[in-house]
C-alpha cells in the first residue's frame, strides 16, 4: 500500500495536486477532494494550458450543486495523473473556480478517486493506494 498526504486548502478542504497530460503538455492543479462531486473539474485556464481549444469542448454537461443547475463544458484528457495512477482519457469539466474558493483549483471527484482506488483517512489527512 502507498499513502499520499494530502493538503489543507481554504476553508480546511483536502487537496491534492495531480496533473493533467495532453499532446505531450502537462497542467498541474490543485484540486479539493469531492467525494459529492461524480466528475473531476477545473479551471478553464488548466485546460487552455493544455492547449485545448476551450471554445470547443466535446461535451456539455449538467451538474447541480450549491449555485444551482448549470450546464458546463465537458473535455476529453489523454491522461489524468493522481495518488500514483495514470488514467487514460479521463473527461474533464471546465468551471472557474476562482471567486467561489480561490485557494484551489477545482475539485477531484468521485470517478477519479474510484479509478485510483482511494482510500481517504480523515484522521489523518493521507488517501491511501492498494
């Protein structure tokens, strides 16, 4: 088993930094643990850096959340590094977190963390790998 330390970000949220590969580009947020959130989502500047047209997302999802129901561009990454794993064509939403919780980056969610088989001590701070 591997054990990853998380961060505090804001308000005490969890964080991690995992990093996000296409065309041979990498982008590396900060990203808040959201076992509430089914989908993994960052800023739009992360998928600009990544060099994806961001006027053209492959999809257009609705999420519900605290602001309400909105529809948000949808993106597909070649890989999604996080706690060890390397995860193939992940999709990726695209929010402007900025003036909601300005110390992260977006939010880690639900799919991903199944995808790495996390384990999450709230105790400690530290998400756990088989």
């Amino acid at each position: 088993m591997k054990s990853y330390a998380l961060r505090r970000a804001g308000g005490g949220l969890l964080a991690t930094h995992v990093a996000l590969v296409h065309a041979g580009v990498a982008a590396r947020p900060l990203l808040a643990l959201d076992t509430g959130s089914l989908y993994t989502i960052v800023e739009p500047k992360f998928i600009a850096a990544l060099g994806i047209d961001s006027t053209k997302p492959a999809d257009q999802i609705e999420i519900i959340g605290i602001g309400g129901r909105l529809r948000v561009p949808c993106f597909m990454i070649e890989r999604f590094h996080c706690f060890g794993a390397a995860l193939p064509g992940i999709r990726v939403l695209a929010l402007d977190f900025s003036s909601i919780l300005p110390s992260i980056n977006g939010v880690l969610g639900l799919a991903e963390l199944r995808a790495c088989q996390a384990t999450i001590d709230l105790i400690h701070n530290r998400v756990t790998i088989p």
